[in-house]
C-alpha cells in the first residue's frame, strides 16, 4: 500500500523552482517526487545529528 500523500502549497524564489526542475529532470523524477527526495533525505539527516 502506498504512503497517504497531502498537497501543499509553498512559495519558492524562481532561481530555486528552476534548479530543482533541472535537478529532478536529470534525476528521471517529477519535480514533487524530487523535492519530496529531498525533504526525506534531510530530515534523516538531522535526526542522525540529533542523536
């Protein structure tokens, strides 16, 4: 079964939403499932110096 997933809406400076659009593009992902990647990874991150 997939995880439940939830709109959002933010706001991004351009220069940001356009590097992640490349990013994602070479990454073979969609530009939400890319900034998901991201969110995921960084929240592991920082669970891992909370320790």
């Amino acid at each position: 079964m997939k995880p439940l997933k939830e709109k959002v809406s933010i706001t991004l400076d351009e220069d940001i939403v356009q590097k992640i659009r490349e990013l994602a593009e070479n990454d073979e992902r969609s530009f939400s499932q890319y900034i998901n990647m991201v969110l995921k990874n960084h929240i592991k991150r920082q669970e891992i110096s909370d320790q």
